[in-house]
C-alpha cells in the first residue's frame, strides 16, 4: 500500500540538489592540491599557505614569529612579505639565485620560473646601529635645516702670505725646540676670531623673538670620527696665540678620535669651522651648527695664474664659504664679514697682533 520501510530507506540514494539531508556528514573537500586561498598546511603547530612557507623559507624568517590574517588565523603571503627579517644576530638566509635563462629559444613547454622575492633576489643588506654621535649630529642636523632660513656667501682668498708666514713660525718653533706645527686651519680658526672680535653682531644666536649677542668667543672646529662628526670647541680663541690654539686643537682632535671628549669640550661654541680642503674638495656649504648663527666651509687651497699689479702670477688661493642665519643676519652684513675675514687672511700679520 506504498508504506515506506526501512529497507527502502537504507537502499535509497542521497540526495543529488546540493543540500546535504539532515544529519549527513559532508566528505571532506579534495586536499591534494592546497592553494593559498583554501586551507594551510600544518606543521609544527603552524598553519600557514604553502605559497607563505616558500616566501619565509627564502627570507630566513621564523614563521612561529608571524601573526597570521588569514582565515583561521593561518599565516598567507601577505603576512610573510610584511614582516621583518628576524634582528636576534643569527645569519640570514640567502635567497635562491635564480636559474639562468637559456641560450636557446624557449620549448613549447618552457620550465615555469620561480616567483621573484620583493626587492630583489640579489641584494644583501646589512643593518649598522646608529651611534650615539651620529644619532645627535642628525637631530641637530635636521634641526637646523628645518628651522633656520640659510644664506651661503663665497669668496676667493690669496693665501699666498699666510702661507708664508706658517713656514716662518713653524721654523721659529722647531728652533725654540717645539714640537707643536701650526696648520693652515689653525690660522684660519685664529683669524675668524680676530674678525669676530671687530664684528660682534656676527657672534651671536637666536633666541625667538630676541637676539642673544655672545660677549665670548669659543670657536668649534669640526673633526670626523670613526662613528660621526664631532666638533670641539676652543674658548676664548681671540685670547690665546695661534700657538696656544694650535695645542689645544691638537689635544681636542685626539681625545675627540679616541672617543674620549668630555661634553664641556664640545658644547657652546659661538661660531664653527668646517674645513675638508685635505680631501681636495675645493669649495662646499656647510649646515649651521644650532645655536649658533654661521659657520665657514674651508676648501682646499691650489696654485693658480692671477693678475696682480698688471702682471701674471702664481698665487696659493681658497674658497670659502660662510653659511648664515637670515634671522639674525642679512645679506650684507655677512658679506661684510667674510670681506673681513678675506682681508685679514690676506694680510695675515693682523693674526698675530
């Protein structure tokens, strides 16, 4: 009479409209071919797409270091290109080098290529701590270019005479049986001094909506160290003999060399000299030193054919370059002082009274 028994229900097949019946328990899905976007693949405790385990594999990244924002928490490509090479001091794995292509025209069936790494497969980076000193010369750096309007003014000077008179002096001093030999740049620190002295309004700061006009002068004199630039500074330069200055400059240099600078020694100066002329670099600009309100880029010096008196000759000359703050300082006033200093160098005997 068309009752159903059970029987029938246990030969009857399962429904084919793409609903599973109440109860039934669906087959697992096909996992012989996982691709990133279906299911990870599990080791270690580490669910992660196999695309993901390449990727870390060829970066020397720890996968149990990676936070995964895939379905179920597993680790996909996304996650693994965003991390960073592990920093705990174990050598990172190089990547592969990528196979060379061939000579001849690729085969109909050409051997697929490895995906490339994201920046490059044949790039090594090496990562170096900043130093103390060069983590301050930044911030000092970017904090005089961000805040203070520079002007740069440059001149020629003849120092064929101050040539001269170093010879002179350093043979007075080896002859009293010093062993201390005035350079160029120790003249040159000298002489700004002399011009500082003349011209107060260049020896000062800004201080926002005043000038502070420094009654001293302490000239800082820029020296490269292993791990960054550092610039000692020499008190009361106008006070002491291009002698004296020259052994404390001496001193400052080898204690700032052997990293031993004390930050009295190098703190509150009015005025710096930057000078890279013994790399032959003829003529530079040079960043203020913050709170001061210039500073002069010495180049190197060379022979060169002038015209003097109406005749040609052979003189020793530089480039300078003074960097100011045009918050304290205009146009003209600079260049007043840097024809100042022109002279004096010029006529270096004024150094030495």
């Amino acid at each position: 009479g068309g009752r159903i028994i059970r029987a029938d229900v246990e030969a009857a097949e399962p429904a084919t409209d793409g609903a599973a019946p109440v109860g039934a328990v669906r087959e697992p899905p096909d996992r012989t071919r996982p691709t990133e976007a279906e299911e990870p693949v599990d080791e270690d405790g580490v669910r992660a797409s196999p695309m993901a385990r390449r990727i870390a594999r060829e970066r020397g990244l720890d996968l149990h270091t990676i936070k995964g924002s895939g379905p179920g928490g597993r680790i996909i490509r996304a996650d693994v290109e965003a991390a960073e090479p592990a920093t705990d001091g174990a050598a990172p794995v190089e990547p592969p080098t990528p196979p060379q292509q061939p000579a001849a025209p690729p085969t109909a069936q050409p051997t697929p290529q490895p995906t490339s790494v994201a920046g490059g497969p044949d790039q090594e980076i090496e990562e170096v701590p900043l130093s103390n000193i060069r983590r301050l010369t930044g911030r000092r750096m970017v904090e005089s270019v961000q805040t203070i309007p520079h002007f740069f003014l440059t001149t020629v000077v003849d120092i064929t005479e101050l040539v001269a008179l170093r010879a002179q002096i350093n043979d007075r001093l080896a002859q009293g049986g010093e062993q201390t030999k005035i350079s160029l740049n120790d003249l040159i620190v000298k002489a700004c001094a002399v011009a500082l002295r003349q011209m107060p309004d260049v020896n000062v700061s800004f201080a926002g909506d005043k000038i502070l006009r420094k009654k001293r002068i302490h000239i800082g004199v820029a020296v490269a160290i292993d791990n960054g630039l550092i610039v000692p500074v020499l008190r009361d330069a106008d006070q002491k003999s291009v002698g004296q200055l020259a052994r404390e400059a001496k001193a400052l240099i080898e204690k700032a060399r052997a990293g031993k600078l004390t930050p009295a020694e190098f703190s509150g100066g009015t005025f710096t000299v930057s000078n890279l002329g013994m790399f032959g670099v003829e003529h530079f600009t040079a960043v203020i030193n913050p709170p001061e309100a210039a500073i002069l880029a010495v180049g190197t010096s060379a022979a060169e054919s002038v015209v003097k008196d109406g005749q040609v000759a052979i003189r020793e000359r530089m480039r300078l370059t003074l960097s100011v703050d045009h918050r304290v300082l205009d146009g003209a006033n600079g260049a007043r002082f840097l024809q100042l200093l022109k002279s004096i160098l010029e006529n270096p005997m004024r150094i030495l009274v």
